[in-house]
C-alpha cells in the first residue's frame, strides 16, 4: 500500500463501511417485518371478526325470515363487494353444521371443506396462509350454519413490502454519504497530508531543507509529518547555528585566510543544501481540490432534496391568480430558483477575487440555507418564488465558489480531474439528494423536508469554516488570457457562427429539457399517475444515475476520437426522440413513457455534456485567447442557463394546450427541432477552420 | 402529510345519492310560524303526515291551515279565496285534481281564479307534465314545486329483475285504463332495450265493465305461455280485485311485482317497489322549507321523488312459492311477516 | 485527545451506522403505523357504516332521527365489544348531539369542523384527527336525499403505540443490540485497516530516528521502486548526510576558530 495515494486505501475502508451498514440494517428489517406482522394478526382478527358480524347478523336476519339456508339466493353478489371492499379478505364462506361448504367466494370450497369438516365447532382455523375466523348462525336457538371470514396474512407483508424501497433508499444513500465522508477523511487526514510530505521529502532529497509540511492533526499521518518537520528544523537549527558561527568567525577573526576558508566552508554548504532564507524553514500548504468535495455535495445534496416534489409543493399553495395559470405558478419557483443563479454567477466570479473562495462559500450558504429554512414556512407562492431567488442566489455562489477552489487547487495537475471532482460530488449528490427527499417528504412532509435541506446545507457551513485554513488562500489565479477586452466585445463572439449554433441548437435545448421535462413536468405527471413521492424520487435519480455512468464513457470517447461534435449531436437527438415517447400514439402507460424518456435524457446528456464542453475551446481557439478560457466559459454557462429558464414556463405554458404528457411531447418537439439544426449545421463544422484544443483535458 | 389512500374499508353496500344539503344557512326563528295552507282530496293521510312530521322533526314551527275538498271539486274555489285573503306563506295541494283546480295548468293559469303570489307546493300528482301542472320536471317556470310520486318503469323493471332475472314478464290490465295501457308501453320499451320479453292479458270487458271472475284465467293463461314473473299496473281496477289477482298468481305459482302498495301489504304480492306517501309528503316539506326558510324561488327547486326506493317483501308469499329473494335485496327490503304486517 | 486515524474513520463510520439505523427505525416505525393505523381506521369505518346502514333503513321508514331511541343500544353494543372505542356519537345536521355512548354528552353541540364534512355535496366517508384521538365518521342521508347528521367514532391515536409497545421496545433493543455490535466491529475493522498505515508511519519514524542517530542506511521496501519509500529513503540519507555535513562544518569551522 502506498501511503501518498488513496485508492488502496479507500477501497479497504469502502468495503468496510459496505460490511459494517448493509449487513444489522438488513438483519432488523427482516426480524422487524416478522414482528410487525404478527403484531397485525389480532388487529386483522377484529376487523375479520366486524365484517363477519354484519354478515351474520344477514344471514340470521333471513333465515329467521324462513329462508332456508342452503337456499339463499345471491350470495356471490352480497360478498364481492366486501371482498372488494377489503381487499385484505381473501374468502367470505357459509358452511353448514357438518361442515358442507353451502357457499363460498373467494377460494375453492375444495379447499376449505376438509377443514370445516375436521374442526367442527371450532372457531379459529389456520387453512394455509389463511387465517379462518368462523361465526355461528343461530336461529331459534340452534346452530344451523356458520360465516366463515377468511384473511390473508400475505397482504400485511405485501403492504409493509414497500418499506424495502424506502430502506434501500436510506442505505444506499447512507452507503454513498459513508463514502464521501470516507474520501473526505483519508484524503483529509491520509493522501493530503502525506502529498505534502512527498513534496518536503522530494525537496529535502535532493539537498533543499527549506520547506517544511504543514498539518497539526493529532493523528499518526500528523504525529509523521511532525517527527519529519522536527527533523528538518533541527537540521536547519544545526544549519543556522553553523552560520551564525561562521558569520561570528567572519566577522571576529583577525587571520584573513581562517575568514576565507570559513566563507568557502559556508559557500560549500550552502552550495550542497538549501535552507530557508527568512531565518527559519517556511510552512509547505496545499489546498486539495477534495477538500471541497464533502462541503459541496452537502450542499447539493441539501438543494436536490427538493427535486422529486417542487411543482407539486407550489401546487399546494393553490390556485392561479390572474396573471398565471395553476400551472404556470407551479413552474415558476423552478424557473426563479435558476434566475437567481444566473443573475449571480457572473458576478460571484468579481466577488470571490475580492473575497476568496471560502468566505464566498460561506455568504453563499446564508442565502441558500436561509431560503431552504423559511420555505418550509412559505405561506403563499410568492413568497415561495423570492425565497426560491434568494436560494438561486446563495446557490450560484457557493457552486462557483467550489469551482474556483477546485481549478485553483488543481492549476497545477490536471484541469479534467478537478471537473471531475466537481462532477462526481453534483451527481452523487443529486442521486442521493432527489431520492431521500422523497423517501422524506413522504414521511415528515414537505415542510420539514426544507428544513433538513437547511440543516444539511447549515452542517456544510460549518465543515467549510473548520477544516477549509483561512490562511492557504492562495494568490488570485492566473487567469489564461490577458482579460482586458472588455464585456462588451465578448458578444463578438456570437459572430462565430459555431460557437453560437452550439449554444442556440445544443446547450440550451438540453438545459430547457433538463428544467421543463425532469424538474417540472416529471413530478407533476408522476403525481398524477398515483405515485408516491418515494417513488417520484426513484424514478427522477434515473437521470444523474444514467448521466453519472455514461459521461465518464463519453468524455472518454470524446477524449480519444476527438468526435466530440458527433457526440453533442447525438445526444441532442436522443434527448428529443425520447421526449416524444409519451405520445399517446405509442400507447405506452404514462409513467412508463415518462421513465423511458428520463432515460433517454440521461443517455443524450451523459453523451453530450462533457464533450459539449470541450467543443468550445476547439470552436473558438482564437476566442479563448482573447478573452480567456474562463470568461468563454462564463458567458457558455449564461447562455445555457437561458435555456433553464425558459423550458419550465415553456413547458407550463403547453399544459393548458395539450395536457401534461402532451406539454412533454411540445417540449420534445421543441428540442428536436433546434438538435436538428444542430445536426444540420453540425456537418459543416468540419468545413471551415479546424484548430485543435489548445489543451488536453477538461 | 397527503395521503391518497383514505377510508378504504367501506362495503360497496347501499348507493348514497348526492344532494346539496341545506344546513349552510340557518336564519334566526321567524317571530311567528310559518302558515301553511294544506287543500287535501280525500281526507287526512300519509302523506299529509309525512308532510306535518317534517316540520315537527325539523323543529321548524308552522302554522297548518287544513282543509279537506273530500273528493268534492266545487269546493276548491273558496280554498283559493280563503288561502289568498288569510295571506298564507305557503300552499300545499294533495292530488291532481286539488293542484289543477288551484294552481292552473302551465300555460292557462288565471290570477282571479288560481293562486299565483303564494308559492306552492303540490304532491300525488301522477303526471306532472301530463296533466301540465309543469311543463317539465326541472323548473315549474312559475312559482310552484312539487313533487312526484310514481316511480320510473325502469327502476320498478330493475328491481324486479334482480329478484329473479325472468325473460318473460307477464300483465294482466284492464283494457279501459289509461294508467295500464301506458304501463304496458312502457315495459314493452324497456323489454327491447334489455332484452325480456312482455306478454298481456286484458281481462275480459262485458257490457263496459271489467270482470274480475276473468284475472284467474288470465293468470293461468300467462303462466302457461311461460311468464316468470306478474306485473302489477298501478290499476284501480286491479287494485280493488287484488285478492283475486295475487291469489290466482299464487295459485299458479307465479312470483308478483306490484307497482302499488297495497297488493303487497294487505295482500299476497311478492314485491313491491314504491315510493311511500308518508316519505313523498315529507319530500313535499322539505321542498317548502327551500321555499319558506332558506328562500329559494320555487321555480328553481326541481320536481322529483324520494332519493331511495321503498322495496315491500312479502315473507309469507315468499315462503310459500320458495322462490327467494337475493342477500343484496333482503337488505335494502322492509318486510311483511305474519298478520301483523310491518317489520 | 488525540485522534488517530483508526478513531476518526471508525467515529466516522458509526456515526453513519447510527443515522442509517435511526432513519431506518424512524421509516419502518411510521410504515408499519400507517399499515396498521389504516387497517384499525377501515375496521371503525366497517362498524360505522353498519352503524350508518341501521340508522338509515330506519329513516327510509319515515321516522325522524332523534325518534330512534333504539340506535342508543345499537352503539353502546359496539362500544362494549370493543374497549378501544372512546365513544359513538350521533348528531344531528346542526351538531346537536342526539345519541352517544356517553350518555352525559347528549344535548351538547359537536365542534365545528365535525360539520364540515356534512356540507360537502358528496356524502363521504371522513377522518379528522386530533393531537390524542382519531375520528372516523359518515354522513347520515335520508330518504330524501338530505343529510340528515352524521355518525362518528372515536378511537385513541395513541393506542397503536399502546398496543404495540411490547413489540416495538422488542424490535428497539434489538436495533440498538446490533448497531452496537456493529459500531463494535467497526472499531476493530477500522483499527485493523488502518494499523497497517501507523505502523508503517511508525516504522519510517524510527528508521529516520535510528539513521540519524547511530547511522546506516533506510531500506526501503524493495517492492515499492520509486514509490515513496524509496524516496523517503533517500530524504533519509540526503538528511543524515546534510546533518553530518554540517556537523562536520561546525567542527572545520572550530578547528579553524581555534586555530588562531
């Protein structure tokens, strides 16, 4: 095992956490289903026991009348509809005293008449998985036939069997927060630490004591980087106290050539060894793009555990007013939430080259947890779409707060595996984020779900403002590209006609596709098809699972072929197909239509995304070099997030027209016709100037 | 939290119909009780006790100005005189005679001879369109409600079919009634739509008169060409032979419907599906308390009946043809047993 | 307190055990009382409805609410059949209560919202439900079609929990049992995973000691070419050299100091 790299290491310790959660959560479910099963028995027994004295009160009410009991007419029709009715009944019988099945619904008298005739008088039978409760009929005294209700066991365990769904939910969830708190610890406390000392010892090999590494953990990779540190200072103590000799010499001695000799002794050592200037070894700091990782994906997570219910919590507030429809009003928190984030992006850049990422991140979080927090108090829509705003806001600072600490860490090594940081900590976080927030929002309701979202976000906080040192604020980042042209002429370039037909035709659609079909309309429609918010959930995680998979692939695809405008536009094609697929000409169940399009949506941005990204420096080379990367790529993201604005209000906006799953057709239409365009325009790409990326990576 | 599951448990039993109820407004008690005038046909009955008892359940007060024409129409005239100058709140008219005489037809009502200020409501008018008491039963157009009291064909055919899913359904009518002529219309509409079949018997008509010594014969004629089931016609003729009738069925083995109360309750009718007077005259009141107490214009309160069906079962008739009812219908059903004869 | 590696991935690791563990016992805990909850919920809905068809046979008969006295027997029967029934109310469409299994609470008004669901259109079934009790109830119709009042009965929210106390403080033990022997193991698995680090750690400490006091070389594991180690053994030796380099300057530099 390597101590300077991690996934040895990791790997043991995610093992681990696998051994240590599946196993007593999945042991107490199982022993806990048992329990609860039973315990219904003697509630299912009274309930078994009220319906099966209402029909005996029936039954004895006729043949008091003189009908003769095995002459009753309609009995099928007297007990289907309490089968219905309760569905945990499984048979409704009459038998007679000699145990004769006289009638039966539900199950072959076959099947019971053994029993009734063995058991006699008995009142309760176990037949199989039924429990059999039998209740006399009198008349005048005599026994002349008994009801005999029948229930199912099996129907408590089918109705407790949902539970799974929600436990696999919670260990799953819980399997990749231990995982991220896992990398958190080892590359905190292991691998950052120990690269530190990979650096001091490369130095120090090579004759240069002038660095120690820096750390004061208490643990062994501390008590290490201490005894090493100790070492060099005690060289470089040795070393000082040599100078200050020599210097005492140099400065003392009468004989010449004694200060001669003394100062070549100097130069040599110092010629051999290098040793602080400033008098003492100087404190080696390195921020690690992962430290950011687990304040982030709490954060995201925080946020996505609205996803699977958003609309719907809009909805609740009601009805439309004058100026919006219902629907428009659902779909506005969402497309406020990304107004705010566009509005504030541009602008975080400017406010953390003042500020510095981490205390961006940390005013960042006071909008977002704020907003999360007093949602869930929100009393009308408005108030929910400002709250949304303000949450936008907090939310665009904090992300690219992480993004500018996780390119400044990662300035040196390369830029693709800090997006991939990023990356990995948005779609984790978002499966688990959207999921348990159903699984949730089912359980403690909507209102508190916010206010675990606050929680969440309130506990990244504070793992920023411990762990993140005020002081390893680096210098600002070199910006690539000198940046002095000015905003105004970054709009020249929208005369590159590429650059602009991928914004318009790719970027955009996918974003409207991503905002107005997955966040809006999907849980709407799910709603309405009678799913759960667990459910609704589930099926949403489709998404950044999908995307989570198939983007790795692809960058890698894009990477080695360099095929990346093919890639955008097959995704983009795919993404649009997949929208058509709750046509109702198809005949597929909505719900059904509604997953296989998030799928597809998945596909088509796990297809393009990262190459989407890649395209544009390949696009515009001169560009980049003007205005520099990092402006290109701000003004990329204003412009998609355009598109995120627009898909929900769009998608609201087709409801009243064509219906829900016709509004997912319009949108699809929408988005096929601009990847289309994209196609199209795609094939002369190739035609004109081609440059190649002007770096590897990202 | 939502839950969209919501009180599963409830047996399919008994359909409940909607209606709007009228306890939103509850007006502080008027100084004084309502009057009422009540011109009754034939005396005091139930449905005129149906009528008074809502009030009394209500605790709405009312003041009732009862008056009795005793099947004499001549006298109806003074009650319009006598109701206008007592300046009444409210006119309630028994039967079609009564309601004719002093509400007017639709289309010829007369302010000096009919009463047109007061609201009114009338109840036991078979036909409230025929005799154009209203031009349809949704809106009087006028200042009158109503209610009616006969209940559909279909629903009496429905009942009876549940019973005992016959193909042949048989009549005996007297050919000079109008009221059985249109039965037999009607059922015989209904037999093409759900596929029955209906064969009738006319009884024999001598000298003008209808000959009650001929329904046996008429009975075991339906029965020999496989009738499963008698219909009995809402028939005065019928009605004042029905002894003979349901015997002479009973004889024959053959289960009987009766349209009317009276076959099945002081005779040997199997079944009977009927709205009863007492519920049609408590109807009545609660279309007068729209009227008086939550001051709904007549003209916007509909005419109909009772929501639920009174269904009369004849246990001993039942008994003695063996032919018995379905577990459903035994639960909805009132039942006849033994001399007494209520439940 | 110092927090070796071993402690803080194992803290870390139970801390996670105990949250899955809770939210899980939380999530089960409110299924199994929705599950159950519902099917004691259906079952009072069975016996009001009975309760409901029984009031309105009679009503068909004509006779006015109040005047069925015998409905005060009817629910006293299903309230002594069942002790977890709190009570069996009747009122009337104005909240006036005319039966009840109390008999004390006859002649008082029902709180408001018992009306609510009396002027809805549609006659359905309704549940309200209180900080200590549940309540299920159906509006009477009569003949007419005119609701008439309603029936209701009340059931403890709490007695689930009553009921089930026994099972649920079983499960509970049982729970907090394995998340202990697991918070246990992992204790352990974590100090044997990461021991290797420390020790290593600690091996390298000594060398460093060891070299720098009595001399000799670092071996580095020979597995490990240009790994770390080999590297650190190298800072090793650089280090041990640079210190007796200096050393052996210190000395030159005082022999020449004296010298004079």
């Amino acid at each position: 095992m390597r101590l300077d790299r991690s996934r040895p290491l990791l790997v043991r310790l995610f093992v681990l956490a696998i051994l240590i959660l599946v196993p007593p959560v999945a042991m107490i479910t199982f022993r806990a289903l048992g329990e609860f099963e039973r315990g219904m028995v003697p509630e299912l027994d009274k309930k078994a026991a009220a319906i099966g004295r209402d029909i005996t009160a029936q039954v004895e009410r006729a043949v008091e009348l003189g009908i003769p009991i095995d002459h009753l007419v309609g009995v099928d029709e007297f007990f289907r509809p309490v089968l219905m009715a309760n569905p945990e009944l499984r048979y409704l019988a009459i038998s007679a005293p000699d145990g004769r099945v006289l009638f039966v619904t539900g199950a072959p008298s076959a099947d019971l008449e053994p029993h009734y005739r063995e058991a006699g008088q008995a009142t309760n039978l176990t037949i199989g998985d039924f429990l059999d409760l039998a209740l006399p009929v009198q008349s005048k005294g005599e026994r002349v036939a008994a009801v005999h209700v029948g229930f199912d066991q099996g129907y408590i365990a089918s109705r407790l069997s949902d539970i799974f769904y929600d436990i696999a939910v919670v260990l799953v969830a819980s399997l990749i927060v231990a995982f991220e708190i896992l990398l958190f610890v080892v590359f905190f406390n292991v691998t950052g630490p120990m690269k530190l000392v990979g650096l001091v010892v490369d130095r120090a090999r090579r004759g240069d004591f002038s660095h120690v590494a820096g750390g004061l953990s208490g643990d062994e990779v501390g008590h290490f980087v201490r005894t090493l540190s100790t070492t060099i200072r005690r060289a470089d103590d040795q070393y000082r106290s040599l100078m200050a000799y020599i210097d005492e010499v140099r400065a003392a001695h009468f004989d010449k050539s004694v200060v001669e000799r003394v100062a070549e002794i100097a130069d040599r050592v110092k010629f051999l060894y290098r040793f602080a200037e400033s008098g003492r070894p100087a404190v080696l700091r390195e921020r690690l793009a992962t430290d950011i990782r687990l304040p982030l994906f709490l954060f995201v997570f925080a946020e996505e555990m609205g996803r699977a219910f958003m609309p719907l919590y809009a909805r609740e507030f009601g009805q439309s007013t004058g100026l919006f429809t219902t629907e428009m009003l659902m779909a506005l928190p969402i497309t406020m939430f990304m107004v705010g984030i566009t509005v504030a992006s541009p602008w975080a850049g400017s406010v953390i080259a003042r500020l510095g990422t981490r205390r961006v991140f940390l005013t960042g979080l006071i909008p977002a947890a704020g907003g999360y927090f007093l949602t869930a108090f929100a009393d009308s829509v408005v108030q929910l779409i400002v709250l949304r705003i303000v949450s936008g806001l907090g939310y665009a600072l904090v992300t690219v707060a992480c993004q500018t600490y996780i390119s400044r860490a990662t300035l040196e090594g390369k830029r693709a595996q800090g997006l991939g940081i990023y990356v990995g900590a948005v779609l984790t976080a978002s499966i688990c984020g959207t999921a348990m927030g159903g699984v949730l929002a089912e359980r403690v309701g909507f209102d508190a779900t916010f206010v675990v979202s606050a929680v969440l976000a309130a506990i990244s906080g504070w793992l920023v403002h411990r762990l993140l040192d005020p002081g390893a604020e680096g210098g600002k980042a070199a910006d690539d590209g000198d940046g002095s042209a000015s905003d105004k002429s970054l709009f020249s370039l929208f005369a590159n006609w590429r650059f602009t037909a991928l914004l318009l035709f790719a970027a955009v659609p996918a974003k409207m596709a991503l905002t107005g079909f997955l966040f809006f309309l999907v849980p709407v429609i799910l709603w309405r098809a009678e799913m759960s918010l667990p459910e609704i959930g589930r099926t949403i995680v489709l998404y950044p699972l999908i995307m989570a998979i198939l983007s790795a692939v692809s960058a890698r695809i894009s990477d080695l072929t360099g095929w990346r405008t093919g890639l955008v536009a097959i995704g983009g094609l795919i993404g649009g197909l997949g929208l058509l697929l709750p046509l109702p000409q198809l005949g597929l169940e909505p719900s059904m239509a509604v997953a296989l399009a998030i799928i597809a949506l998945g596909v088509s941005h796990g297809l393009s995304a990262s190459p989407q990204l890649a395209l544009v420096p390949d696009l515009c080379w001169i560009e980049c070099h003007t205005f520099g990367r990092t402006r290109v790529l701000a003004l990329v993201r204003t412009v998609e997030r355009l598109g995120s604005i627009v898909g929900p209000v769009l998608a609201a906006a087709f409801i009243p027209i064509w219906g829900l799953t016709g509004a997912v057709v319009a949108l699809g239409g929408v988005v096929l016709v601009l990847s289309v365009i994209f196609v199209v325009c795609s094939f002369a790409f190739g035609s004109g100037l081609h440059l190649v990326a002007e770096e590897d990576g990202e | 939290m939502i839950r969209r599951d919501f009180l599963a448990g409830l047996g399919g039993l008994g359909a409940v119909a909607a209606w709007p109820s009228g306890l939103a407004a509850q007006p502080a008690k008027p100084p004084r009780p309502y009057r009422i005038y009540m011109a009754l046909f034939r005396g005091w009955e139930e449905a005129a006790q149906g009528f008074k008892d809502y009030f009394t359940n209500q605790g709405i007060p009312v003041e009732l100005i009862i008056r009795d024409c005793a099947q004499d129409k001549s006298k109806l005239p003074g009650f319009v005189a006598e109701a206008k100058e007592m300046k009444v709140d409210l006119v309630f008219t028994w039967g079609t005679t009564v309601t004719q005489e002093m509400l007017g037809t639709f289309d010829k009502v007369d302010p000096a001879k009919h009463i047109t200020d007061i609201p009114a409501v009338f109840a036991i008018v078979s036909q409230p369109v025929g005799a154009k008491v209203v031009p349809n039963l949704l809106s009087s157009g006028r200042n009158i409600t109503g209610t009616s009291y006969l209940v559909p064909m279909e629903t009496q055919v429905n009942l009876l079919r549940s019973y005992l899913p016959v193909k042949r359904l048989g009549m005996v009518y007297n050919p000079l009634e109008r009221n059985s002529l249109v039965a037999i219309d009607e059922l015989r509409e209904l037999g093409t739509a759900q596929d029955f079949e209906v064969i009738v018997a006319p009884v024999d008509v001598v000298e003008g008169k209808p000959v009650a010594a001929s329904i046996p014969g008429k009975v075991a004629s339906l029965k020999e060409s496989g009738v499963g089931f008698l219909y009995i016609p809402p028939d005065t003729f019928l009605n004042v032979n029905r002894d003979i009738l349901t015997q002479a069925a009973l004889d024959q083995q053959l289960p009987t419907f009766a349209a009317a109360e009276n076959p099945v309750v002081t005779s040997k009718a199997l079944i009977g599906g009927v709205y009863r007077y007492y519920t049609v005259g408590q109807l009545t009141a609660y279309k007068a308390e729209q009227i008086l107490v939550h001051n709904k214009p007549p003209q916007d309160i509909a005419i109909d009946a009772p929501k639920r069906l009174s269904i009369i079962l004849n246990m001993p008739v039942v008994r003695a043809l063996g032919v018995y009812p379905p577990m459903n219908l035994l639960s909805l059903a009132e039942v006849i047993d033994g001399p007494g004869g209520k439940p | 307190m110092s927090w070796s590696l071993a402690r803080k991935v194992s803290a870390a690791l139970v801390a996670i055990l105990l949250c899955t563990g809770l939210l899980t016992a939380v999530f089960g805990y409110y299924k199994f009382e929705d599950v159950l909850s519902s099917l004691v919920r259906s079952r009072y809905s069975f016996v009001v409805f009975t309760i409901k068809k029984n009031i309105e046979d009679r009503l068909n008969l004509g006779l006015a609410l109040r005047q069925l006295r015998q409905i005060q027997e009817t629910i006293e029967l299903e309230k002594v059949r069942d002790d977890q029934i709190l009570g069996i109310e009747i009122y009337d469409a104005r909240g006036e209560v005319l039966f009840n299994t109390d008999r004390g609470g006859i002649g008082v008004s029902v709180p408001a919202k018992w009306l609510e669901p009396l002027a809805q259109p549609s006659s359905q079934p309704f549940s309200l439900m209180d900080d200590d009790m549940q309540l299920v109830g159906l509006p009477l119709v009569n003949n007419l079609g005119k609701v008439e009042g309603a029936v209701v009965l009340r059931f403890p929210s709490a007695f689930i929990d009553r009921e089930l106390g026994p099972l649920l403080s079983r499960v509970a033990v049982e729970l907090l049992a394995a998340l202990g022997l697991f918070s246990v193991i992992a204790l352990v698995a974590s100090y044997v995973v990461l021991g290797s680090v420390g020790r290593r750690l600690r091996a390298m400490e000594r060398t460093l000691a060891t070299v720098l006091a009595e001399g000799g070389d670092a071996e580095p594991d020979p597995t490990d070419e240009g790994g770390f180690e080999s590297r650190y053994a190298e800072f090793v030796a650089k280090t041990r050299e640079a210190v007796e380099h200096i050393a052996e300057s210190t000395q030159e530099v005082e022999r020449l100091d004296r010298l004079a």
